[in-house]
C-alpha cells in the first residue's frame, strides 16, 4: 500500500509544477508554440539529411505480418530485386539505371530500401512513417500501400514535406478533393480501371454476346468505397443498368446471402472489389451455389494474389481482372525481371500485384538521378515531370504525364483474363495476346 | 420462394458453425465462469490440422474429425492446466484479459509457424452441388451440418446421461456443494476446457470444407460465438445451440432480404433486443 | 403510541410459491419487534418487502405516515429505513471506515461532517479500534456489527436486523444485545428476525410468530412462550439453539 | 480543493511527485527523433483513455468492452465539425465529450441492467454496431475515413502544429487535469458510491444509493473522457478511419492498460499507458521483421502480468518487497 501513496504523491504534484512550467492551462497554448518555432525549424532541418556521397535511402512501408502478409511480403522481394538492380552493373537488362551502377549523376550513390512493416493498420503505418523519416532520414516515401493508408500517410510526408509515390487508387487521393504537393500518383486511378472494364464489356457486345445488366460487390472499406462509387457513374456513362450493388463486411464469416441476392439478380457481369480473404470465400460460395455470371471482372485486389491460384485452382478459370500490368507486354526488360525474380521470392512468379509498386521505386530513383540531389524540393520537381524513356520501364505506359494534381494521365491499363491457369491479356487491342472467352460457361460444364 | 428455402438453408449451415463455437464458450462459460476468447483460435488451430492432414493422406476432412478433436482435446487440456487453473485464482477481468492475450499468441505463433498464405481445400471428395426443386444442396456443406448434429448429440448426450457429464454440470451449478458430494471438480474443470477446445476442433473440421485456413480466421467468428452463447442463455449448451442457429438465420435472412451491408448490424440488434426482455438470455442460466 | 411502520395484508407470490399471505402488523415508535418462526415461515422475504428489495403482490406498507409500497429499496433507505442482511453484504475492497462513511454520505455530501458520524457510529459500534482495517478482513461478530454501524451511519428511524446474532458466542451475543438496547434507546425502532428465543424474549416489547407464510399471533413475549398453537407449530420440538 | 489533492502525500512522495513531472517534461527536448515524440504523445493518449475506462471499469465495477464505440466518436467529434463547419477543436473537443455522455445516459439504461460477462458482450456487440453504421453512413464518409489536415490554418485555433513536441506539452496538461478530476472525484461521494456499487449492489441500495442511475452517471463521465481521448488521437493523427478506431482490439487494449496498470487506482492507467505503449513500439522496433514473433512475445508477456500481478503493476514494489521479506524471514528462520 506504501508505495501507491509514492506513486499517487508524484505525479498529483505534477499540477503544480507543469501549471507555473507553462504559465497556467488556460494559455497553455501559447508558451507552447515559442517553444516550437525555436525547435520546429531544428526538426525541419534535420528532416531532410544533406545527400551522403555513398548511400541514398528510400522509406518502404508494406505489410509483413498481419492478414495481407503474404502479399506484402512478395512486393516487398520486388522492391529489394529493382533496388539491387540498379545498385550493381546489369548491361544485360534494357531497364532504366540498369547500365551502370548505382545513380551516375551523385557519383554512383546506392540506394537502400529501408523496410518498415505496417501490419496492415493505418495506425501503425504512420507511426512508422514518422521513423522512416526522422530516425532513417528516407528521402521520399513508398510501398504497398492501401488507399486509407496513403491518405494517412500523406499527412505526415504533408507535413514533413518529403515525397510519397503511392499506388493506392483512390480516385479522392487524385481528383483534387484534397491539395496534396508532396504526393505523386504515377499508376492508374480507379476511373481508368473502370473504364477499361467498361470498354471491355462493349468489345463483348460488339461481338454478339448479351451483356446488358452489371452487378456491384464490393468490400465496406476505403478501397472498396471508392471502387463501387466510380463504377456506379460510369455505369450511367457506358448505359449498363445496374440490378444489384451491395457492400460486405470485410473478413466475413459467410457471403451466402450475398451470392443467394446475385443469383436474384442474375446479372451479365459481376465487378468484385476485396481482398484475398473474401475473394476466395466469395468464390467458392458461388461454386456451392451452381451460379457464376458471364462476365466476372475482379477490381485487382484479392484477384492478383498469388493466393488467388494457389487457393482456388482451376476454379479461377474464366475470370477478368483490371491491372495495370500483365506478363505479356512487350517490353523487353520484362523478361529478365520474370527470371531473376523466383531467386527473390524462392519460387514465386513476378505478378500485377507487385508491379505498381516497386515501378514507384525505380521511377524515384530516376528522379532522384534527374534531381541531381536529394533535396526534396528538387526532388519534388524531377517526380512532377520525370523525362524517362518509357521504354526502358517495365510497365504498359507509352509516356509520363502529370496533371496539376501529380497524377500520371498518360497510365494505361490493360484488362486480363484468366485461360487455363494464369491471367492473359485479352484487352486493350494492341496489348492483347489472346481472344476474351467473353460468356463463361457455368459450374457444371466445366 | 427458392431464394427464401435457399436463404434458410444458408442460415442453417452457418448457424451450425456459430453453434459449436458458442458451445465450447458457453461450456467453459457454464463451469468456471471464465469468457474464452481464444475459442476463435482453437477453431484455426483445427482447420489448419484438417488442411494438412487432407494434403497429406489424401483423405476428405471428416476423417481428420478424430484427429483435430483429439489434438485440440490435449491443447485445451494443457492451457487450462498451465494458465487457466492459474488465472481462476485472480480477478475475472483478468481471465477474460489473459484469454484474449492467449488468442494474440495463438494467432501469431500460426503465423510464423505457416506463414499468411490462404490455404483451402480444393478437393473434398464432395464435390458439385445437387438441387432438390429450387434448392440448391452444395454436397461439401453436407458434411458439415452432419458433423454439426453429430456433435449436438454427443454433448447433450454426454452432458445428461454420462456421469462425468453430470459432474461437469453439477460443478457449473455450485462448485462447492459439488464437492461436497464428492465430485473432483478439478477434473471437471480440466475436462470441461479440453472438451470446449475439442468442439471447436470438430467446428473446424467442419468448416474447413467451405472456408479458407489462416491463422486470423478465429477472430471472424469469435463475436458471432459471443453473442450465440449470451442470446441463448449464458453458459447453457443447449441455449448456445439456439442462439447460434438464431444467428445464423438472422444473418442470412438480413442479408438477403434487407441489405448485406447491415448483415451482423441485425444481428446484434435482434440480440440487444432479446436482451431487453429476457436479460438472462433465451434459456436463462446461470 | 404513534406507528413507525404499518404492514396490512402484505402478500408476496413468487411463481407458484405464496411465501407472505395476509401479514398485518404494526411497529410502534420506539419498539423493538421480535419476528419469529421456523425456518421457511417468509420472515425475509417480508423483510426485502419492508425494505423494497421486492414489491408486494397485494396488501400495503406504510413507513412513518408515507406509504412505500411501490417504492425502490433505495428510495425506502432513504426515508429512514436501515437494514442488515442474513449473511453479511460487507464491502470487502473497502476499510471498515470507508463502509460506514458510505452510509454516513446519505444525508450529507460534505466530507467532514460525514467523517464524524462515522467516528461517532464506530465508537457506538465498538469498531473504533479496527478503523483502517480491510471490511473483508472482520470475523463474524465483526462483520454484522460493521453493517448495524453501516445502517446507522444512515441515521434510521426503523432498524431491520436479519438475524444479527446468528453465529455469535455467548459474549457476542450479550454485546450484541446491549448494542441493540443502545441503539434502542436512542429513539430507533427496531424490527428484528431471530431465532434465538431467550434474546427475542428479553429484547423485544412484542413478537409477531409467522408460520409457512401466515401470521399466527402478534403479542407480548409471555403471551406468545404461553400461547399452546405457537408452542406445538415452533416450539413444540423444543428449542433447537443449543443451551 | 488542493488540501483534497495533495492531504494524503507526504513531503517525500511530494517530492518524486516534482521529479517525475520536471523529467516528463524535460524528455522531449532531450531526443530529436519524431518516433520518441510519437511513443510520448501515445503514452499520454492511451493514460486518458484508460483513465476513463476506469471510471467504470476500475471504480464502479461494470467492465466494459466495447468502449472503442466513445474512442471513435471522440475522433468524428472532432473530424466532422471541422469537415463541415470549419469548426475549431476547442469548441468540437467538449461537445464531442457531451455527444459521448449523452450516447452512453441513452444506452446506458437498458444495458446496464445486464451484469458481468453479458455486460462486456453486450457492449462488444454495441461497438460493432456502432462500426457498421459508420463504415456504411454518407454523412461519416463511410470507410474513407476523415482527413482533417489543412494547410496553413492557424495553428493555435485548430490544433494542427507541425513540431510534436507542442501536441505533447497540451496533451500532457490534459491528462493532468484528467488525472486531478479523478484524484478530486476519487474523494468525493460519487465515486465512494461507485465503489459501493462495485463491492456489493445490495447493500449499496440498502444505505440509499440508486444504483442505475449512478451506474449510468459512471458510463457518461467515462464515456466523456474516452472520448477526449479520442478526439486528441484524431487531432494528433490528423486522419482516421472507422476500421483503426472502433475495433474489438482497441477496445481491449483501453481495458489492458487500466488491468496491467492497477484497477481502481487513480494512477494505475497511466503506468500501464507507459508499460504498454513502450512495450508495443519496442517489440515492433525490434523484432517486427520476424513475423508475427513480437506479438506473440507482447501476449505472453500480457499473460504473465495479468496472472502473476492481478493488482497491477502498482503492486510490483509491494510484491518484490513482500517476496524479500519472505526470504529474509526464511534465511533468519536458517540460521
């Protein structure tokens, strides 16, 4: 009981002394802020570390433990394959900075990913935003990250202005709603994607088949939101009609009722929205069910996982997704990454799901290349209009872009299909490799 | 008409998932009076046994039900004597405290162990789905339900007529006037733990013919176990029984006929409901 | 005399189970009232009646002129009724000062003048001496002494005693009874459950006998030792206390 | 007042009282790292939130799970007004804390006839409700969550300061004044009467306490301060969505930090705060690349805090001084 009365008597005594410290509650703020214009210039300062000869730190955040571990931990091996690549000597791969090593123009510098795990929760995410920052002093900021995240994320690259290169669709991050300087978007916005979903389903028409009626599952969380609210505008755009658009919960312990009201329904195209988890739920409800739409187009998410194959098997047959990339576009360092990536991720195949993301990496390093210096405002200049030759990038895009609100309008997408067990690019016309099986056959028939 | 039998059916298969869950809580709930919330993880820790035991053998997951309940069977048996017997000495909000610690352990110790990747059972051996008229039947949600009904009646058996059986419940009703008649209540309690965690195994079991293996998955069922077991009474089996085939109705009916996004929003409303009027839950325990 | 507390045709049914049927009974201003009878008879369900723990099934309850049927138990507390219970409500957590101050609180928010009707009521109570002591820590004898100072604390009119000499050894009990005298003749009417006869005698100006639920017969101590219907339906196996 | 704060403390613990205070103080200005910033500010944070928790949870005995629900509301409390209105946090802060109070006065009454397990399930099922109709309402911006940074508003009227170390001197002030209310109340009837709720429901009505109505009064007072807490968190993040806030996890984490910390005590909160917060982060820190490891060390040590220590940590010193006791009487005993 004694030592209570010691702990109770220190900090009640706090009153006293912290009222006199800060001249009374009432204008607590206004000692306060003397403080911080002493001081915040000190934490600026330190923010931004003068560019070291030898090593150039970029900040990565991706989830490594948590539900989307495994597809955190796949982009990551990506990221570390680019980075290596151009740290070291790779005449071989026609890919930006591949050639010498390091960046030529800060004397050869290296660049270290630094690596910080976001558990998949905003929360965390910033709190290790903040390290990679003040601890780590990362130039500019990047990873896998959710769209929820990047805005969370964003507050703190906002407020310590140092660049955040995200691929987290979400048409709100780029549609000027809210004025970001220090966020650059190079991949496709969710209206791209949804568009060349659209697109796809009028080829469909075109060629004979019924797609008339579009149906909307999507999951109740930032990315889904955002999704089903651009594919309900578009719908009025493209004159689909749109019979059924519901929401669920993420992680959810049945979609029977879902697929049971889809049946209802029985829309020509279904356009999913989630994660692996429910995905793959939702999958083999419908299997169980005997129903399967003759269209199914997955919003990437869930649908470009590894997981998606390895869980579900032959019964991903048939089934589209929007992406910004696909193994058969014909840019020639695409090759050379497909083989010298299994060495990263002892087995695993280079995919869509990891291709956005570690393109931001080496699109940073290039700016940081153009920049000549890590200054982030100089930074921030080469990102806002990187002169790079698309070629030597490994990604569906003819050129770069960026409108007033940093985003790449020059993205292209390419819409792919699953055919006997991989995903093959059926649209746009000239990325395409193979025919759109555009009605799939149903359960039983297969 | 087909979507509501289709609706029904539904509800039932799910129910039947929240039912074992909620009887494993309501039986540790009944005896000791301890709220587990690392039943969600026993049912994980048995999916992931019938995943490998299928890859491995070859074999449909009912034939890995002995193994799971058995394994999850020792598991409960060891937890409760290490930490459990431990905890019941101190303060209940503890128990409650070390058992969701437990569950925090048990989720990511499965992680390192496996990894995040999603494991599911493409092969069940039941394969396809039958229709009787409207109703579609997946034949690899039969199983399940007869695993379910298979378990209902062991417990109630095992609850009413065995005499360790009586001497669990006899325990749930007066810890010390069943001592007093001579019942080792110490073995009920170790029996009754071990007994929870091996019908969470059979639930696991069971469900890993339709839904993916990851080590998080517990935690999407443990509310729903919850509110099962608080609905249907507390720490009565039976009354678990009932409450989790109630949920399980209630969340497909909603879904269908109101709007999927408010599915588990109805179901916590029509158990905030049955609270009010009868507080002590449908069958009224303890 | 003036009535502190009027009881007429108080019935209470639980379920099939008619545990008071009819009671009628008064308790004077001043009086110490013995309730007796065996085991069963409903003498603490009348009590949680008195008290509001349960509402009445029909008849009436009327506490120093204001009628309490419908009235919550706190409600009740607070008009003056204090109570002690069978086995002892003590607040374990809580020293033996801090349960008497929380009835001391009843009539008064401020903490000083609080703090001195707990001083005064623990002195009254003999427990002066085990002031900062753990509630949960008491024997027995201590432990129903701590909830009459408790009830005291609340400065009743009307004091509802269950059983307070249950458990008690012979000098207990004597302590206990020149307790309840004190408190008597500082102007509390008492209302007491016992099962010890030679207390009930000695204490109590009169006795109401209830036997499985019905008032058998309301008198003097010598009248009811003498009335042959209350020997053969309580006392007729000879008293079961142990002298 | 002050006799109230400071009559039950000797000079001596006064003195260690000052100490501790002049280091909380002085600690910021010794590192220069933003992440020793973020472990402060989330101390001070999570010390409110445990605070008001135990109001009810330590005080009047009703554990509550679910008191996530209040954390987000104090968050869209203070995001919406300004989302909307351009309202200031001076003003959202309390009525955020009066829009709390009164959810819990309307709540409170019927579910606060439930007791115990059926209590905490009953709020756990309520937080979730509560989730849903976030995540899936217009006027909350559903999933997407709040953004309230603004650039170049005045930083004083709407709490944006770009140095943390400002957000950590406020907080901290908050908390000591949280932590005084609390110090006073504990001295005063209303939270003797909770007390007596806690020991025994019974004799509590039996010496005039009305037990619903002071339970409910228990649930506002601690819904206010959970959800000042979590407006701070929202003011201190500047972005939030409902699937960080209103989760089963922060719940038990608000319950965590007042069990490992000591329940029913006035500064149990902010030392299990201390523990918890350092101990998260540094397992993070450390082991975080090992997938899954450091949560699976934090559970065990949960485990063996709450089972060895059910008083909390407060009672670590009585216990080692009780254990060298023992020994010393065993080695005397030797001789």
């Amino acid at each position: 009981m004694k030592f209570k009365r010691v702990i109770s008597g220190l900090l009640a005594a706090a009153m006293v002394i912290s009222l006199a410290a800060c001249g009374g509650s009432g204008s607590g703020g206004s000692a306060a802020p003397a403080a911080e214009a002493g001081t915040g210039a000190a934490a600026e300062a330190e923010a931004a570390p003068a560019a070291s000869g030898d090593v150039i730190k970029i900040g990565w955040l991706a989830p490594l433990t948590g539900t989307s571990a495994e597809n955190g931990q796949q982009v990551t091996w990506a990221a570390e394959m680019i980075v290596d690549i151009i740290n070291e000597e790779h005449g071989d791969i026609n890919m930006l900075l591949a050639a010498d090593a390091g960046l030529p123009n800060l004397g050869g510098a290296k660049i270290q990913l630094v690596e910080a795990d976001t558990k998949g929760d905003t929360t965390v995410a910033t709190s290790e935003a903040k390290r990679l920052i003040s601890e780590e002093g990362c130039v500019a900021i990047t990873g896998q990250l959710t769209s929820g995240m990047s805005k969370a994320i964003s507050v703190i690259t906002e407020q310590y202005e140092v660049p955040l290169v995200t691929a987290g669709s979400a048409v709100t991050l780029t549609d000027g709603t809210e004025d970001y300087d220090w966020l650059f978007r190079y991949n496709l916005t969710d209206a791209t994607y949804i568009d060349d979903s659209y697109k796809l389903m009028d080829e469909a028409n075109a060629a004979g088949h019924e797609i008339k009626t579009v149906a909307f599952l999507s999951e109740d969380s930032e990315f889904g939101a955002n999704i089903v609210t651009v594919e309900v505008d578009k719908a009025a755009e493209y004159g689909y009609e749109v019979v059924e658009n519901m929401t669920y919960a993420a992680n959810s312990t049945s979609l029977s009722s879902e697929v049971i009201k889809l049946k209802d329904a029985n829309p020509d195209c279904l356009m999913v929205a989630g994660y692996a988890t429910d995905v793959i739920l939702l999958m083999k409800t419908m299997k169980d069910q005997d129903w399967f739409p003759k269209m199914l187009i997955g919003q990437r998410g869930g649908f470009v996982t590894d997981d998606f194959f390895s869980a579900l098997g032959a019964d991903t047959e048939y089934v589209y997704s929007t992406g910004g990339w696909a193994p058969d576009i014909e840019k020639d360092c695409i090759a050379s990454l497909q083989e010298l990536y299994p060495s990263y991720s002892n087995g695993i195949a280079f995919n869509e799901g990891m291709s956005k993301d570690c393109a931001d990496v080496l699109l940073i390093a290039a700016c940081i290349n153009q920049a000549g210096t890590t200054d982030s405002a100089a930074l921030a200049e080469a990102l806002k209009n990187p002169d790079v030759d698309c070629a030597q990038i490994f990604m569906p895009w003819e050129s770069i872009s960026m409108d007033e609100n940093n985003q790449n309008t020059a993205a292209t997408g390419v819409v792919t299909q699953v055919q006997n067990g991989s995903y093959v690019t059926v649209y746009p016309e000239n990325a395409k490799n193979a025919d759109a099986v555009f009605e799939a056959p149903t359960w039983s028939a297969r | 008409m087909s979507t509501f039998l289709q609706a029904i059916y539904e509800g039932l298969i799910n129910g039947t998932v929240y039912a074992m869950i909620a009887m494993g809580i309501a039986l540790v709930w009944g005896v000791m009076g301890i709220l587990s919330f690392s039943q969600g993880e026993f049912l994980m820790i048995a999916m992931f046994i019938a995943y490998f035991f299928t890859t491995a053998t070859g074999f449909p997951p009912v034939l890995a039900l002995p193994l799971c309940m058995g394994v999850l069977f020792v598991l409960g048996f060891c937890i409760y004597k290490t930490i459990i017997y431990k905890a019941l000495q101190g303060p209940t909000l503890s128990q409650r405290l070390i058992t969701f610690a437990l569950s925090m352990v048990l989720v990511n110790g499965m992680l390192m162990l496996f990894g995040g990747t999603f494991r599911t059972i493409q092969n069940t051996g039941m394969d396809g789905a039958f229709s009787i008229g409207p109703l579609v039947i997946a034949k690899n949600r039969i199983i399940p339900l007869i695993i379910a009904i298979c378990i209902f009646c062991f417990m109630l058996w095992f609850l009413n007529k065995t005499r360790q059986g009586k001497a669990i419940r006899a325990t749930s009703m007066d810890k010390t006037a069943a001592e007093l008649v001579g019942i080792n209540t110490e073995k009920s309690y170790s029996l009754a733990f071990g007994l929870s965690a091996a019908i969470a195994g059979a639930a696991g079991c069971a469900l890993s013919y339709y839904y993916y293996c990851y080590p998080s998955v517990g935690g999407n069922f443990q509310l729903f176990g919850f509110i099962a077991v608080v609905m249907g009474g507390f720490g009565s089996v039976e009354g678990a029984i009932v409450g989790g085939m109630i949920m399980g109705l209630v969340d497909s009916l909603t879904g269908v006929y109101f709007n999927t996004a408010f599915k588990y929003l109805g179901v916590c409303v029509i158990f905030m409901l049955i609270l009010q009027f009868k507080p002590k839950g449908l069958f009224g325990g303890k | 005399m003036r009535n502190i507390l009027e009881i007429t045709d108080a019935t209470k049914q639980f379920g099939g189970l008619m545990a008071n049927e009819g009671i009628t009974f008064n308790v004077g201003e001043g009086e110490i009232v013995g309730v007796v009878g065996p085991n069963g008879a409903g003498k603490t369900t009348l009590f949680n009646s008195v008290s509001g723990a349960h509402t009445l099934t029909r008849g009436s309850i009327v506490f120093d002129g204001q009628d309490v049927t419908q009235k919550k138990a706190h409600e009740i507390a607070r008009l003056g009724v204090g109570r002690t219970f069978q086995i002892p409500q003590s607040l374990n957590e809580m020293t033996v000062t801090e349960n008497v101050l929380v009835g001391a609180l009843m009539h008064t928010a401020d903490m000083k003048k609080a703090a001195e009707k707990v001083q005064e009521t623990l002195e009254l109570c003999n427990l002066a001496h085990r002031k900062d002591m753990l509630a949960g820590k008491l024997n027995v004898a201590q432990k129903k002494r701590l909830e009459i100072a408790r009830a005291m604390a609340t400065d009743p009119k009307l004091l509802l005693l269950d059983e307070t000499m249950a458990g008690l050894t012979a000098t207990e009990r004597k302590d206990a009874v020149d307790l309840i005298l004190k408190i008597n003749r500082m102007g509390v009417s008492i209302l007491t459950i016992e099962h010890n006869m030679d207390v009930v005698m000695t204490v109590s100006n009169r006795v109401v006998v209830l036997v499985s639920g019905k008032l058998l017969m309301v008198g003097t101590p010598e009248e009811v030792t003498s009335n042959p219907e209350v020997i053969s339906a309580y006392l007729g196996g000879g008293s079961d206390t142990d002298e | 007042m002050l006799k109230t704060l400071f009559g039950d403390y000797s000079k001596k613990q006064l003195a260690i009282g000052a100490v501790l205070i002049v280091i909380a103080l002085i600690l910021p200005q010794l590192t220069k790292s933003l992440f020793m910033y973020n472990l402060l500010i989330l101390i001070v944070i999570w010390s409110i939130l445990g605070m008001g928790w135990n109001v009810m949870g330590g005080f009047c005995g009703q554990v509550s799970n679910g008191h996530s629900m209040f954390y987000g509301f104090g968050a869209y409390c203070v995001g919406l007004p300004l989302q909307y209105f351009g309202l200031s946090p001076w003003i959202a802060i309390p009525f955020g804390m009066c829009f709390c109070a009164c959810v819990a006065w309307v709540i409170g009454k019927p579910v606060l006839r439930l007791k115990g397990h059926a209590f905490a399930i009953c709020t756990m099922a309520l937080a979730e409700c509560m989730r849903y109709i976030c995540v899936n309402m217009e006027f909350t911006n559903g999933a997407k969550g709040v953004n309230m940074f603004k650039k170049g508003v005045n930083p004083i009227l709407f709490l944006q300061f770009k140095d943390p170390r400002v957000y950590y001197y406020l907080y901290f002030v908050i908390m000591l004044i949280v932590l005084a209310v609390t110090k006073i109340l504990s001295k005063k009837r209303f939270f003797y009467y909770l007390r007596t709720i806690k020991g025994n429901e019974d004799a509590a009505a039996s010496v005039g306490i009305d037990v619903s109505r002071y339970k409910v009064r228990a649930y506002m007072l601690s819904a206010a301060i959970v959800s000042l807490g979590g407006s701070l968190y929202a003011q201190y993040m500047l972005y939030f969505d409902p699937a960080s806030m209103m989760t089963l996890n922060v719940s038990m984490m608000i319950v965590l930090v007042a069990v490992m910390g000591g329940i029913g005590t006035v500064f149990g909160p902010i030392l299990g705060a201390i523990v918890i917060e350092c101990l998260s982060e540094f397992t993070r820190a450390s082991l975080g690349q090992y997938g899954g490891l450091d949560m699976v060390l934090y559970g065990c040590l949960v485990i063996i805090i709450v089972l060895f220590l059910p008083g909390g940590l407060l009672t670590l010193p009585a216990k080692i001084r009780e254990y060298m006791d023992r020994k010393a009487s065993k080695e005397g005993a030797a001789k």
